[in-house]
C-alpha cells in the first residue's frame, strides 16, 4: 500500500468486496464507533461494534477487521490466553481521532497512549524474565523482536507449538507497533519513553516499517486520509452499482426512492442539529449532528457570559448558606446529596466563574467564622475531603445539567462516547479560558465516562 493512498490492488478488491455486502454509510458509522476509543477492544468486542445492527455473518465481520487492519485504522496486539490455552489472545486498539493535528488535546488519545505504555511496563519485565536476563527493566532489542516474530509466523504455518519465550517475544513486537502509531512523530526512536521500551536498530529507522506485518507505519493523519478515501470509494462503488442496476426500471425507481428518502432524511438531520458553524469533525458524526447542538447549548449556557452576570447578583451570603448546607449533608450522608441539584448547580456554578482555588473557597464559604488563622486550620485532611466534596457536586452538576442528553443514551460505550465528545467540545471552545473549577468539571465528565483526564 503507498503510504497515502489505497493504490494497492489487494486493498481495492477488499474494499469492493466489502461493498457488496455493507454500504458507506454502514462502515461511516463503525468508524465512528472506533473514533477517540479509549480503550483496547477484544476480539468479540470489535466484532459487535461492527455488527451492530446484527445482519453480518462472521466470515463478513471478518473481512471489515482485515479491512481496518490493512489500513491501519485498528493495530492488532496479542496478549498470553487467559483460557489456559498455549495461543495467543488478539485485541486491537483504534488508530482513529478526530483531531489528527493535535491528538494530544484529546483524553482519550491521552489515555490509550497511557493504557499502553502500563502494557509495555509489564511486557518488558515479562519478556526479560523468559529471556533470562538479570536487568528485568531493561529495553528489549529490536534485532531479537524481529527474529522472535519470523519463528511465531514459520511456527504458527506448520500449527507447531511456539515457546514461550517466542510467544513473549511476538507480543512485545506487536506492542511496539502499536505504540509506534500512536506515538505519531517522524523520530520516534528518539522519544524518551520510548527508549525505555525498545533499543533500536538502524534498518527499522531507515525502512519504517512494522515488525509484525512489514508494512510501512502511517501517521494518524495518512491513516485518517486512508479511512476517508476507504469511504469515497466505497460511495463510488455503490454509485457504479446503482448505475448498472437503472437498466432494470423497477431497480431504478426503488433505487430513486431511497436515494430521495436518504437525501431528505439527512437534510433533516442537518437542519435540526445546526452543526455546520463548527469545522470539527465530531460534529460531523451521528451523534454529533443529532446531539451536537443541544450540547453547545447546554455548554454556552455554563460558561457563558450571561450566566457570570447573573451569579455576580447572587449575595455571597446566599452562596454560603448553600455550600455550608451541602457539606454538611456531604459529612453526614453523601446518599442524601443528589436530593439537593438546585443548591449545588448554584454553588458549582459560582466556582466555575472564580478564579481562586480551594483553600479560599473553604475559608470564604464554608468556614467563614474560624477564629485561628486559617493556614493553621486548613489541613491535609481537611484539604482532601473538600477536593473530594467538590468533585462529588461536580459529577452531580454535570448529571443534572446534561439529563437530557443521558435520559436517551444508556449504554456504557454511548455514555464514554458521549462523555469524550463534551470534554472534546470544552477543550475546543472554551480551553483557553478554563479556570481551576473548569478543570474539576473535566475531571467529573470523565469520572462519569470511565475516562482518564
């Protein structure tokens, strides 16, 4: 495959392939199911992504997998079978983010990365260990992966059992490339953390290439190019399929039907959600135009100017009668917390306008009434608990404020989904002006989406 197109037949024909059993529309919406995933996906796990709406046969769900691997949209890692088996267990990790650019501005490029780097922590203790080696922490060479993935693949063909220190050998290579993909940097072999892994060799600095599959490593903005050319084309061969089938007069006016009732149906959608003022690419997502707008509305509400000046109106004694009233339930019965939305919206509110951090908050409401110096009553204890008590009202703030949004969406991967895209929309629009207590609510949108922030 050329590094920034589909030029290779092989992948042309997979796409066609492909095409003749899912439409562009179908794989756009498992791509999305894929973008800024935070997570590894199992096996069994990528296949239901794929074959959500349950009318794909396994040797089809199959075909989509190889698809995405061959374009590197998913990287393929294994891992030592829990089932007490002598093979390996296959995972995948997605390569798709909806801000190429800058995938460090996203928390769930951050925390794939991170989930990673753990793996590889292990994995060279582990490798070394079956290696025999004294130093258990020291970098695995990449001359010995190379020759450890040749064995595992010359081994696998003629279905002879792989040594352990063969099998740990094609993990840590399969590891490796998919770290090298997310890295994402021209020289990576030169990052510090990287080096801590793996001691390079000059022939892969040279080639680039993977050490599993051979294949020259994309960046994640070449692979999104790829996605997006993997989609044109299955368009344009849904088209030369409709056209060949207007021969047959019937054919042509159910294709026309549902061609118009297509077009009307996404009108709509795009009428309704108003997202085209955003050139963000989550937006442009199912989600994005059927949710997009309601939860910019919700954001601008938040942080908005408006609702500054109507704080700014509120007595600082009203804001201390609440925030007293809500610790002290918080210290009782933090159960009883939910009950109390309406003073806590008021009270996160008010934070999210301020500039000063917690001590202050503490001291000006609530223990305004301390009579030793406050330094001396502001201790370690103390500070954790409130850091707890505000994250507390925070992660029910956030609840409240986007019920809406969660009264629909129940899922747990629908919730992460939608939980990245709010963080997504805070860092985009309002990034630059976030003060401590933004931070909090960052910090609370991905407690509640099993996010890392």
């Amino acid at each position: 495959m050329d590094e920034t197109t589909l030029a290779d037949s092989k992948t042309l024909a997979n796409i066609e392939n492909i095409s003749r059993f899912i439409d562009s529309e179908t794989m756009g919406k498992i791509i999305n199911k894929l973008t800024d995933y935070a997570d590894i996906i199992p096996e069994n796990k990528l296949a239901s992504l794929i074959n959500y709406k349950y009318d794909l046969n396994s040797t089809q769900i199959n075909k989509i997998i190889g698809l995405l691997i061959d374009i590197q949209a998913v990287s393929k890692i294994y891992n030592i079978a829990l089932k007490g088996l002598k093979d390996l267990d296959i995972e995948y990790i997605s390569n798709i983010f909806s801000d190429t650019a800058f995938p460090n501005n996203i928390s769930s490029y951050i925390s794939i990365r991170t989930i990673i780097e753990n793996r590889l922590s292990h994995q060279t203790q582990q490798y070394n260990i079956n290696m025999n080696k004294n130093n258990t922490s020291m970098a695995m060479p990449l001359n010995e992966l190379k020759n450890h993935v040749k064995i595992y693949k010359e081994l696998s063909k003629d279905n002879v059992t792989v040594s352990t220190k063969t099998q740990h050998g094609f993990i840590a290579a399969s590891l490796h490339d998919a770290y090298v993909i997310l890295m994402d940097q021209q020289a990576w072999w030169n990052d510090r953390t990287y080096r801590k892994f793996f001691f390079d060799d000059s022939e892969i600095r040279n080639t680039k290439l993977l050490l599993v599959s051979g294949k020259k490593i994309g960046s994640l903005a070449i692979i999104n190019g790829r996605i997006t050319e993997t989609l044109n084309y299955m368009e344009k061969y849904k088209t030369r399929k409709s056209e060949v089938s207007n021969d047959n007069p019937e054919s042509s006016k159910a294709s026309e039907n549902e061609s118009e009732h297509k077009k009307n149906r996404i009108n709509s959608e795009a009428a309704d959600a108003g997202t085209d003022e955003y050139n963000d690419r989550m937006l442009a997502t199912p989600f994005g135009r059927q949710y997009g707008k309601k939860i910019d509305a919700i954001l601008d509400d938040i942080f908005g100017s408006s609702k500054k000046d109507i704080l700014d109106d509120i007595p600082d004694s009203t804001i201390h009668e609440k925030a007293t009233s809500i610790y002290k339930i918080y210290t009782d019965d933090p159960d009883r917390l939910i009950h109390e939305k309406n003073d806590i919206i008021t009270v996160v509110e008010k934070l999210i306008h301020t500039d000063y951090g917690i001590k202050t908050f503490a001291e000006k409401y609530i223990h305004p009434d301390k009579k030793i110096p406050f330094n001396m009553f502001f201790t370690d204890g103390l500070k954790n608990e409130l850091n707890n008590f505000i994250t507390e009202i925070f992660i029910i703030y956030f609840k409240e404020k986007f019920s809406t949004i969660f009264r629909v969406i129940r899922s747990t991967d629908m919730i992460k989904f939608a939980c990245a895209f709010i963080l997504k929309r805070i860092y985009s629009k309002y990034g630059k002006d976030l003060g401590v207590y933004g931070f909090y609510l960052l910090r609370s949108i991905g407690k509640v989406g099993g996010i890392k922030v």
